[in-house]
C-alpha cells in the first residue's frame, strides 16, 4: 500500500530558527507530491507542490527520488508559520494520500 | 475562488442515527472526495467520485456510504452512526490546481 510518512507529531522552534518538516513517500513510480497546511481556525488549504518547484511563504520542496523523500525546508521560520503541516502524494489516480501530520509551533 | 460548502460546522447524533453531511462546490469540478481528519492519523480516505452517480471506495469506506445524484453536490452518508465515527470530516474538490477543501463538520456521536 502506498504511504507517505511524516515522523515528527510536533516541531518546535524559535523565531527565526530554521524549520525542515520531513516527509517520506513508499511509491517506486512517479509520485505527484503536496504539502497541504492548515492554520488555526482555517480551512486545509495546498501550500506547495513539487512539480511547480516554487518558494511559498519562504517554503521550498525539493523531491528527491533516491530518498524517496519531499521534505518542506524554511530558512528562517516565522511565528505566522505555527500551523499543522500535511505531506500527501497522489498516484495513477487523482486520489491523494495523506501523511499524519506535523504541527509546527514557532515561538516568539 | 473555488468554494467547497459543507452545511455543517458541527453536529451531535446520537449512536444508531442515519447521518447525512452534505458538501456542495461551485466550480464544475468532476472530483469530489470525502476523508475524515483524526489527531495522530491525518487524513483518511473515505470515499470519493470521479463523476454524477459514479462512487469509488477509499481506505476506510466501512460504515459510510455516499451519493453523488448532482455534479455539485457530494454527501456523505453514516447508516447507522457509533461512536468510533466521531471526527472532523472534510469534504475536497479537485480543480487544474489541485485540492480545495471544505471548512469541515466536527461530528460527535454520544
């Protein structure tokens, strides 16, 4: 079955510190990779995907398929950053597969 | 702005209730996709439509039905509501630019 894992249940940093939410995926093929956040009170809402390879937010994603890893990396996290973070792939269908989630907190 | 309503912010039912939650979008979109949102578990796949009338079973379809009559229209139904189906379910459309979700119904069933 296809999985995509995120190991950290919570990441805590200081403002300004830098952030890096892992994210792995299980699919050998040629995966579509999301990162998804919600913030408090908002709706899930897609922050970046990897075949735009665009910076949101100062967030940036790069696949990287001998690693089977989508990690999200932020050089200097703000406290509007605190939120919960999903990794998700798709494959051969539209269907996406969630990770678990990491929620970021990022203190003053 | 693709809009995803769902009709329901928050709902209490009681165990052995037939529960429908209804999710409407107004972009014409052919996907529409139920998961429920759990601490600890993310987001799991409960059903979802590639099309009117047409159903598809996700990862966790047992206990739940849909019915997808209208293109807009994608309703998720509890045939006989437990208390293990207390969750924050989200209701996505799927557009050119990937998934827009609905605000979410928190249900708890007592």
């Amino acid at each position: 079955a296809q999985r995509v894992t995120q190991p950290e249940k919570l990441l805590s940093v200081f403002k300004g510190a830098p952030v890096e939410l892992k994210c792995n995926y299980s699919y050998s093929g040629s995966p579509e990779l999301f990162w998804y956040v919600q913030y408090s009170r908002q709706r899930l809402q897609l922050l970046l995907r990897h075949i735009s390879r665009e910076s949101i937010k100062g967030f940036t994603a790069d696949l990287n398929k001998g690693e089977t890893s989508f990690h999200l990396k932020k050089p200097f996290a703000q406290e509007e950053d605190s939120a919960m973070y999903y990794c998700a792939q798709s494959y051969n269908t539209d269907k996406l597969i969630f990770g678990t989630g990491t929620r970021l907190q990022v203190f003053p | 702005d693709v809009k995803v309503t769902q009709s329901s912010r928050y709902l209490v039912k009681r165990t052995g209730e037939k529960v429908f939650l209804e999710c409407v979008q107004d972009m014409d979109h052919e996907n529409m996709f139920w998961y429920r949102q759990d601490p600890g578990l993310g987001l799991r796949l409960i059903y979802f439509s590639y099309d009117v009338k047409m159903k598809e079973k996700g990862d966790i379809p047992e206990g739940y039905s849909v019915s997808r009559e209208k293109k807009e229209r994608f309703s998720l139904i509890l045939e006989s509501a437990s208390t293990n189906q207390t969750s924050m379910y989200l209701c996505a459309s799927e557009g050119n630019y990937g998934y827009t979700f609905g605000s979410g119904t928190r249900l708890t069933v007592v």
